[in-house]
C-alpha cells in the first residue's frame, strides 16, 4: 500500500528537521521538540500535520521571526538542479515554509528573500501568498523580476504564487484586483522553454477564466496577435481546458 501524503510528516521527520536545526543551533531544544509532535500529530490529517510542525516551530526557536529566519537559511541544503526532485528532495521543508506562511508578515523584505531561496530547493507558493495579499503593489513589484530570473523554479514561483485557485491554499483574488501587473509576470512568462514552467501559467489562465473570463480573454488576446510559438499556443490551450469542457468540447 502506497504511503499517503500525510505520513510523510511523522515522527521521523521530526527528527530529521530537529537534527538540522539543532546542527546550526546547538540551543535548539531536538528532545522537546520531537516529543511534542510525538503526542499531536498521529490522529492529524495532512494541513493539521503541517500547523502541528510550525506550532512546534514557533514554541522552540528563539521566538524572534528574523533569528529564525536566519536559522532556516542555514538548514536549507543545495538548490535543485533540474525541475525535478521538490517533492523528492525538498519534501521536509514543507513545515518551514508553513512557519513562514502563518508569519511571514512581520518582515516583509527578509520573508520575500527567504521565499526566493526556499523554492530552489521546495516551493514558497504557499509561503507567499499572505505578504501578496498584505502587500500586493510590493510583492507583485518584486515577482516581475522573478518572472525574468534565471532558476526555473523562480520562475515557476512567479506564476504559480499569484494563482487565483492554488490547490491546498486560500482563494485569492489578487490576479483581479491587481490585473495589470499580474498580465505582466504571465506575459513574461508565456514562452518559457520548460513545460514546469508553462504548466503553472496555464494553469493560471484556466483560474481566471473560472473567475475573471473577460481578462483571461483579453491577455489570451493579446498573446494572438502576436505570433505566438509553441510554447505559448501550448499555454493557451491549457488555459482554455476547463472552457472547453464546459463547452463539450473534448479536452487535449
């Protein structure tokens, strides 16, 4: 029987995420915080799992977010060096990025850059999706330029952090409310050359069509008129998937 997604944040987890932290922070309470997880997280499905760690978290580092933050800067290990290997490699880190989605508020410029180091090594959609709603103008300002950056999985972050329907996150309606800065970062993104990248975009019109048709139309529109290559002609049929099953139409 295949291991559901859940048990991946068990006790041994615990314990890998206590050793890594106690490494760089010999103070670091790894007893304490193991035993605590221990007693809470056996009956917990998967998202309470994920509140028990950064509960845990919150109880045993040193209580002030930017020592913390500087203590999972040195736990974060090696980037990923291809699209692969998130969940693979990077899967423990779910909790910390957790810890940073429930407080991350309270340092806007240290939670972003911390967010950009995470995700090339797991995700930080999660993670940034409370400082886009608090922050929009500053947060999609600064997700432009990750539009353009050289790691793959910046790029993905950039897209798949302003998705209106982000599966296991809150609905946001930031795509709509700050419409033309979101076209940008899609449009720089409309003729990535890696499919982890052109997912996501997709993705991100197939959302707005749900919500906003007329704008996904109107960037769907735009990207027409100009000579879209395969990469984008792929995007738009993506993001055009859920129309076309509404629609009957068969979906490819």
């Amino acid at each position: 029987m295949a291991k559901k997604f859940k048990d991946y944040y068990d006790l041994e987890c615990a314990q890998l995420i206590a050793g890594k932290i106690a490494a760089v922070w010999p103070e670091f309470n790894a007893d304490g915080f193991v035993r605590k997880l221990d007693a809470e997280i056996h009956d917990k499905e998967f998202l309470q799992r994920q509140d028990a760690f950064a509960t845990a978290l919150e109880e045993f580092l040193t209580g002030d977010y930017v020592q913390d933050i500087a203590i999972f800067h040195q736990i974060l290990g090696p980037e990923l060096q291809t699209t692969e290997g998130m969940f693979v490699y990077g899967w423990w880190l779910w909790p910390v990025g957790r810890y940073v989605e429930r407080n991350g508020t309270k340092d806007f410029p240290i939670s972003m850059d911390f967010i950009y180091q995470l995700t090339k090594r797991f995700t930080g959609e999660f993670a940034i999706r409370p400082l886009i709603e608090k922050y929009p103008k500053q947060s999609l300002e600064i997700i432009i330029k990750w539009s353009l950056d050289e790691n793959v999985h910046v790029r993905r972050l950039a897209s798949e952090g302003v998705r209106i329907r982000l599966p296991w996150a809150k609905k946001s309606l930031v795509a709509i409310r700050e419409f033309e800065t979101y076209s940008r970062i899609l449009t720089n993104l409309n003729n990535d050359p890696e499919k982890f990248v052109q997912k996501s975009v997709g993705n991100n019109l197939n959302d707005l069509m749900k919500d906003a048709p007329e704008l996904a139309m109107q960037i769907i529109t735009a990207w027409q008129a100009d000579n879209p290559g395969k990469a984008t002609q792929w995007i738009i049929r993506h993001g055009l998937r859920s129309q076309r099953k509404k629609n009957g139409n068969p979906v490819s």
